[in-house]
C-alpha cells in the first residue's frame, strides 16, 4: 500500500508533465514501474495508466481536440499497434532504442525548420504515421515522444495538440490492452496498480490545464524540444546497456 501511494505521488507529477507537454509520463514512471515488478508487469501496469492519463488530458482539452486527423492517425494505428504487441520479443529491444533515440535528436531541429518554413502533415501523411507509430508503440514501452512531431507538424498547438494527441494515444494504448488481455497477462494486481497509478496521472492531467493556458507558444515548443532531447538520451542509455 504504501508503494502505491509513493508511486501515486510520482505519477501525479508525471501527469502534470504529461498533460502540459504532451509525453514523458512513461519516461518517469517506466524505470520505477520496471524496479519494482520488473519488465514483465511494468509493460501492462503502464498501458493501464496510459490509457487513464489520456483520458485526462482528452477530459481536460475535449473542446479543443481536432477529430479529422485523429481518426485518420488512429483507424491504421490500432491494428499496427496490436500486430507490434505480438511481434514485441521478434526485434533486439536495443536495436529499437537505439533508432528511436537517433530519431528523436533528429526531430528537434527539423521542428524548428518545419516550423520556420509552414509545412503541414495532410490527413493522409497522418494515416501513415499513425501506421509506424502504432506499430512501435506495441513494440516497445514508450513511443509519446513519436507522436509530438506528428501532430505539431499538422499544425496543432498549446489545448488541440494535447487533447487530438492524447485522445489518438488512447485508442492506441485500448489495441494494446486488448492484445495483453488475449494474452492473459492483465491480472487482477496489474489491472489494480494501473488503475491506481492511471487515476493519479489522470488528476495531474486535469491540473496542468492551468498551466498550459499561462504558457506562451514558443515556451511550450521549448518544453517539447527538452522532452524529445531526454527522451533521446534515455533510449540512448538503454541501448549501451
């Protein structure tokens, strides 16, 4: 009980982070989750949570949320991400690292120049995106950091971007879900700790609304090219290991 109400307090601040960022929340919470249950729970407990701390955030940014591109990233996702979930022992885990982070540093200056030049994704460069990254994030345990330059590059920002990623992220997470409980690996314990932690993100989502209302554009891009940046140097060390 008391591991859970650490991990909540923990969760909460991720939340926070989450819901004013758009990711990171599995960044900070996959190492303890991993420590404490191994890799075997921690991959589940997070999809659990991950579904709930979307729910917040689509809570918190539901006026907002831009459905046209999130239905044309998730309807390919999903399968792409329950077809990664059955592939997930097929590829060396330090081999996806390893690309996702040289992706990742590869992104923060082609945002910048993205931006600086106006292109747009259109709605079906989405649907391809949505393809890869579904895929991904049924591979490995955490791909947020993917989905930031795909929304950002179909022009959304600050409440739209937050909610259509999170609201896309979600539906992803539910395909993987399903394909964990097929696999019989969704017991009552998992189910419990990710609602437990899910609910602690989910209020830190909520409470960051206020945050991001008081955080100017270019500030909020800042905060994204740092989280790619971490995210980046994590998969990085996981992949020397």
């Amino acid at each position: 009980m008391l591991v859970l109400v650490l991990l909540s307090a923990l969760a909460l601040a991720a939340g926070v982070l989450g819901g004013v960022v758009g990711t990171g929340s599995s960044m900070i919470l996959l190492p303890v989750l991993v420590w404490l249950y191994g890799p075997r729970a921690a991959v589940p407990v997070m999809g659990v949570a991950a579904v709930m701390g979307n729910v917040g955030r689509v809570v918190a940014w539901w006026s907002r949320i831009r459905w046209k591109p999130v239905v044309a990233y998730a309807l390919p996702g999903i399968p792409a991400a329950v077809l990664g979930a059955r592939t997930l022992l097929t590829v060396p885990p330090t081999l996806v690292d390893g690309c996702l982070a040289l992706f990742f540093i590869a992104v923060i200056p082609l945002r910048r120049a993205a931006a600086r030049a106006q292109w747009r994704l259109r709605t079906w460069q989405m649907a391809l995106a949505g393809a890869a990254v579904g895929f991904l994030t049924g591979m490995v345990l955490s791909t947020g950091p993917l989905s930031v330059p795909v929304f950002t590059g179909y022009g959304l920002t600050n409440g739209a971007f937050l909610g259509s990623e999170a609201a896309s992220a979600m539906l992803l997470y539910a395909g993987k879900l399903a394909t964990f409980g097929g696999a019989g690996v969704l017991s009552a314990d998992v189910v419990i700790r990710g609602l437990v932690i899910g609910a602690a993100l989910m209020t830190g989502s909520l409470l960051a609304r206020r945050i991001v209302r008081a955080i100017p554009a270019h500030r909020h891009a800042v905060l994204i090219d740092m989280v790619l940046a971490s995210a980046a140097a994590g998969m990085l060390l996981s992949a020397w290991r």
